[in-house]
C-alpha cells in the first residue's frame, strides 16, 4: 500500500513538473510570436495532393520573401515551381508593393497608430490559444533527448476529457495528442509532433481535418536572440466545403532570417 501511494505521488509529481516546464515554453512562445516582427525572412512552401489510391496527383511549390513594410509584415512572392516568376508576374508584384509604399506614405499618424494597435491585437489573438496549452492536457516526462545538438525534456501530452475550453481554437486542442521536445537551457520549443484524434472543423468553408492527420513543427535560434520557425509539416485527408474530398501534405520551411532595420526605408 505504501509502494503504492508513493509510486502515485511520484507520478504525480512529475506530471506537474512536466506541465510547469510546458507553461513557461508557451510563455516564451507568445514572447518569440511578436518579436517574430523584427524580422524579415524568406520561405518556402511545397504541397502534394493525392488521388483516391494514394498517388501525387499534383505537386505546387512556392517561394517568398516577407518584409516588414510600415511596421507590417508584407509577403512577396519570388518564385513558383522552383522557377523566378514570369517577368509579367514580376511586375505586378512589383506594382503591388509599389501600391503599398504609396498608401503608407499617405498615412497620417493616427492612422498609423489604429493600424499598428489592430495588427498587434489580431497577433495576439492568432496566439491566444496556445495559453490554454497547460491545462488543457495532461502531460508526462518521457525523457531526455538531444535534438539539433540540444539537451531537451521529451514531454507527452493527451487532452484532459473535462477541461472546457476558452476558444474556439482551444477546442480544436482538445481532439489532439502529441509529443513536445523543450530546450532545457531555455524552455524553448524545438520540435513538436501532433496527430489528429477526431475530426476538426475549421474557417469559413467548412473545412474539415480527419482524424489521424500528422504535424511536425521545429523552431531554431536566431541572432542567439529568440527561436522562430525552422519547418512545418503536415499530412492527413479531409474535406473542403460539402463535396471537395482531398488528402494531401504540405511543407513549409523559413529561413534567411534578417533583423528588421527600424531606419530602413523601402521606396518605388
């Protein structure tokens, strides 16, 4: 009986030293999110679709670079298919960010100062959800590991079945389980894996994820400042609108991270 209830306390404990651990990443996470926009970056998309009998049935990759443009983020796209644009394409986007420098330049202060106040308010509320995180699941010490040349706590998570979400995107958490990989020097993330348990509903068409869809994510140190994504990657099958069946993965990696000169200026 005592062997017992100490084994229990020990699991116990280390469950809330793994949700202790988890709590402080997810703080850093929110911290590493907004100072994402010092940066500019380029990145790069691949996405395969598959036919009924588990064939590419078509293959699109895309290339870009993101600027910060006004205090905003703005995305330029440079190449598509592994090839420069079109000279054509070219010029539009060329056209486009000219468009966009020019109604900057026409803006008042207080325009400005709306605009900034409801991007970093939509920032914020991208991210909010991942603050539910801790005591959404319940999670495990598996061990440790090195990833990337970092000594990591490898750390399991599986939904809590009475926990009431905040958000709508907080209830999609609850139909995920997965694996997270922290850095122990700093409590970053540096991998997570995820995997789909039931169907999730999500944006205005009516897309919908099934069950057993997989995700890998892994952040890197930049400037030896803050961890930004490295990769993303994601598999599974759904469903867009009432009839539109796909199944496809999709793999997005960002690299060429640069920081964000507050004196720069980029003119037509």
């Amino acid at each position: 009986m005592i062997l017992a209830l100490a084994a229990c306390g020990a699991v116990s404990a280390f469950s809330q030293e793994a949700r202790e651990i988890v709590r402080k990443s997810v703080e850093l996470d929110q911290a590493n999110w907004l100072r994402m926009a010092d940066y500019t970056w380029f990145a790069h998309s691949r996405e395969r679709h598959f036919d009924s009998r588990n064939r590419v049935a078509s293959e699109h990759e895309e290339g870009w670079e993101t600027i910060i443009l006004g205090g905003e983020p703005y995305r330029r796209t440079l190449e598509r298919d592994n090839q420069p644009l079109p000279a054509e394409e070219e010029r539009k986007e060329q056209a486009k960010l000219d468009r966009a420098v020019e109604r900057l330049d026409k803006e008042t202060p207080e325009q400005k100062q709306r605009r900034l106040a409801e991007y970093d308010k939509q920032r914020r509320r991208e991210r909010e959800f991942l603050l539910e995180v801790p005591d959404a699941f319940d999670f495990r010490l598996d061990g440790d590991e090195t990833v990337d040349g970092q000594n990591v706590w490898m750390i399991s998570g599986v939904p809590k079945p009475e926990y009431h979400a905040k958000t709508r995107d907080g209830r999609a958490l609850l139909k995920i389980r997965g694996k997270l990989w922290i850095e122990k020097a700093g409590y970053q993330w540096v991998r997570l894996e995820a995997q789909t348990t039931a169907t999730i509903s999500f944006g205005l068409f009516l897309a919908r994820l099934n069950p057993g869809a997989s995700l890998v994510f892994e952040q890197t140190r930049v400037n030896n400042e803050v961890w930004l994504p490295k990769r993303e990657w994601l598999r599974g099958s759904g469903r867009i609108g009432l009839l539109k069946r796909v199944a496809e993965d999709q793999e997005i990696t960002w690299s060429h991270y640069r920081k964000f000169q507050v004196d720069s200026k980029i003119v037509p």
